[in-house]
C-alpha cells in the first residue's frame, strides 16, 4: 500500500466504523435503560393505585374496588394485576380474561417492591411488580400479596424501532464523517501533491528550485531539497572548472609533444615521430573523454531551445574555409526544446555538424520535429556515405573510417557520450542525397 490518500482513508474509515459501532450500541443500552425504568416507574405507580383499592372480602379472600387505569377492564389489554391473601386463592382483573398465568409469586419483606420479567408457556414475556402489604380484619393481620404486569411487547417493539432508526441515522452519520475525512485528507496532502509538481517542474527543466509556500511540516523537506540543488550546482561548477584548468595544464604539454614529434620527423627517424604522434593522439583522447564526462557530472536537466543553438552552430561552420561553399538547408519549427544544458548541446551539434561539413559535397540538409513525444534532429549530407556494417565504428572512442586527415574520431563519440548522459539517443542511417544521416533524439517534456 503505497498511496498515503488510501492509508489515511482506510484508517480514517475503520475508525469511524469502530466510534459509530459503539455508539450505536451505547445509545441501544442507554435506551433499553430509560424503557425499562419508565416502565418499573410505571408499574410502581400502578401497584401503589391497586394496593390503595384493594379490600379485604373475609380471612381468605380480597378484592380490588374501581381501579382507576381502565385498561385493567379490558380483555388482552397488556395490563393485568392480581391480588391474593396468603392461603387463598388470587383475584384477577378482567384484562387477564381467561387466561390463568401465574405471575404472582410469594414475596419477600412486606413493604418491599419485587421487579422480574416472566414468559408464560403461550404469551408473550411480561414485566412484573409486586409486593406484600398487610391489613386488619377483624382485628387480626392478614398478608395480602399484590402484584401488577405489563406486556412486554410494545416495549421490544419500541426498542427494535430505535435500533433500526439509530442504526440508520448513524450510517448517514458515519458515511458523512468518512466524506470528510477524505476531504480532509485530500486537504491536507494538497501542499505534497503541489510539491510533487515542483520536483517535476525541476525534473523536466522548467524549475531549478523549491519555491512557493508549504506548511510548516513540509518546509524542512522543500529546504533539504533545495539545499541538495544547491550542492549539485556547486559540484558542476568544480568538475567544469577542473575540467577546464585540466585542458589548460594539458595543452602546453601536447603541444610541446607535437613540436617534438615534427622535429623527429625532420631528423629523419619517421616511425619513431609516427609512434609519439599516436601516443600524443591517445593522449588527446582520453583527455576530450575525461573532459566530456566531468562537464555531464552531477548535473540536473535544464530545458533549452533547439533551433537558436541550430542556427547559431551553423552560422559558427559556415566561416570555416569549406563551411560557406556548402548549402545549408534548415527545416525546424519556431521553437522546439530539448532537455539538455546550453553548452552540453553546443558540443553535441558542433561535433554532428562539423562532421556532415567535412563529408558533405555541396549540400548539408538539418530537420527537426517532434514525434511521438521525442525531438528528433536529422543531419543529413550528400557526401560518400557510410556502409550501414560500419554505422557502429562511427562512435568507437579514437575510431576513424577514413584516413583522410582532419579529424581524431573523437567528436561522434563525444556527441554520443553527451547524448546517453541526458537520456538521449544518437543513431545513423542512410540519407537520401547519398551521404550519412545522424539522427539525434532526446525525451519531451511537457511543462509540469
């Protein structure tokens, strides 16, 4: 369970169940307490207006005088008393009718009022009160037991009905209360979703930092962050300035080496001044490789514009001695961006352009465009071409086809070397003039 909107919402929704599940029985018990207290209070009060009518016939016989709640007078009315002197047989009210279930039973201190739930073999349960009260007749004490019932029914209906109705109200209850908490949540994870866009705003290159506002729990996370950019960015600001005072230290010494090597051959010894060129040509590159790989390092994708840099490279071709007799045709869009650093590019259509100039007979043909959500960049010249067997050894490190002079075949391996760092691709294929096509392609990245 990866999404903290699910964790949240199921925690949140087992904790509503749980509250709302003892609620609901808390409220079922707390009823069922005031039910069955409203119906003892009852039955007191009825016992105390029967004992208050009840009247001694003789020794063993007693009967009660107008009761005053008429449904004891009605059959099956659910209100039933009976009174009995101790040693007789029981008075009924006429609600009983005829039926004869003994709810009377015998008694404990006079005075003391008796609460107990009986079931008769065929009726319903019933709630019964009574107690022993003793009067004079004759001038004697005689005990008589008195008890009245209620019918039970009407109360387990009563609470069937809360619970019914509770249990409604309280799903309402609960499925309101899971809505809000998911409001809640989505709420609350609002400033992560926001900084989610952030990271890929600075991931895509149309960010370099964390800005905006966030709650107080998030900023140390957003301060970390930015806090690691700024490291990046001061990491690729040392690997360029050691890359660059490497190439300075490098150059007087290669150069030396070079002069050597001519004055050898001048000497006349032409395989050994052969031999230093070759290790001076190693030298220069592992040198251009190293410098390739320590300008890309630690480096974050910045967004940049395709068709200036085109264009400007171009133009930079163009005043080299071959550069101006070549037709140079562009077809690109007005703009068109590409995940990759200003210099960075630069040197990856240097190399690929140059390359096309140094083959190319007249013509040189540069596309872009966007396919598939990639950029794709075409260079196509009208040189000699390339065997499709050999597209492979174009960018071997050192590697060359020719050995036409003018180049170390370093620039399509460096380009190469480029373009895998930002998640790019540099392929070759045959163009339609006759010559060598290069095709670059980097992802696109659509604003965040």
């Amino acid at each position: 369970m990866s999404s903290l909107r699910l964790r949240f919402a199921l925690v949140a929704g087992i904790s509503i169940v749980i509250a709302v599940g003892f609620t609901g029985l808390a409220l079922s018990r707390l009823f069922n307490n005031y039910i069955e207290t409203e119906l003892k209070t009852e039955l007191e009060y009825q016992l105390e207006q029967i004992t208050n009518n009840v009247r001694l016939v003789n020794a063993l016989h007693a009967t009660v005088d107008q009761p005053t709640d008429p449904r004891f007078g009605t059959p099956l009315s659910g209100h039933y008393w009976q009174i009995r002197v101790a040693g007789g047989e029981p008075a009924l009210s006429a609600s009983i009718w005829i039926q004869r279930f003994p709810f009377l039973q015998a008694s404990s201190t006079p005075g003391q009022i008796i609460h107990q739930v009986l079931t008769p073999t065929d009726g319903d349960p019933i709630s019964v009160a009574q107690w022993r009260i003793t009067q004079q007749h004759e001038g004697k004490d005689v005990e008589v037991d008195i008890a009245v019932a209620a019918d039970r029914k009407q109360v387990l209906i009563a609470m069937t009905a809360f619970r019914s109705q509770s249990a409604v109200w309280l799903s309402i209850l609960a499925l309101a209360l899971l809505a809000a908490a998911i409001a809640q949540i989505f709420l609350g994870l609002r400033p992560m979703e926001a900084l989610r866009r952030k990271v890929e705003q600075i991931k895509s290159g149309n960010a370099a930092r964390l800005t905006g506002r966030y709650p107080s729990e998030v900023v140390p996370l957003v301060d970390e962050v930015n806090e690691l950019l700024d490291i990046q960015d001061d990491t690729l600001r040392q690997a360029r300035t050691r890359a660059g005072d490497l190439a300075h230290g490098l150059k007087t010494p290669i150069t030396v080496l070079s002069a050597i090597a001519r004055q050898v051959h001048k000497s006349g010894l032409t395989k050994a001044s052969a031999d230093i060129n070759e290790q001076i040509a190693t030298m220069d590159s592992h040198v251009q490789l190293e410098l390739s790989r320590a300008r890309l390092a630690a480096q974050y994708v910045v967004n940049c514009d395709l068709v200036p840099s085109v264009q400007r490279v171009t133009r930079t071709i163009r005043k080299i001695p071959t550069g101006h007799q070549i037709d140079w045709q562009l077809d690109m869009p007005d703009k068109l961006e590409v995940p990759i650093e200003q210099q960075d590019l630069s040197d990856v259509l240097g190399n690929v352009l140059d390359n096309a100039r140094k083959w190319a007979k007249s013509q040189i043909i540069v596309r872009a465009s966007l396919e598939d959500d990639e950029v794709v960049l075409r260079v196509e010249d009208d040189g000699k071409g390339v065997q499709p067997a050999d597209f492979t050894m174009l960018t071997q490190r050192g590697r060359r086809l020719s050995d036409t002079p003018g180049g170390s075949g370093l620039g399509l391996s460096i380009a190469k070397n480029i373009m895998t760092a930002y998640r790019g691709d540099i392929s070759f294929y045959s163009a339609a003039p006759g010559g060598l096509g290069v095709q670059l392609t980097w992802p696109h990245r659509r604003p965040a």
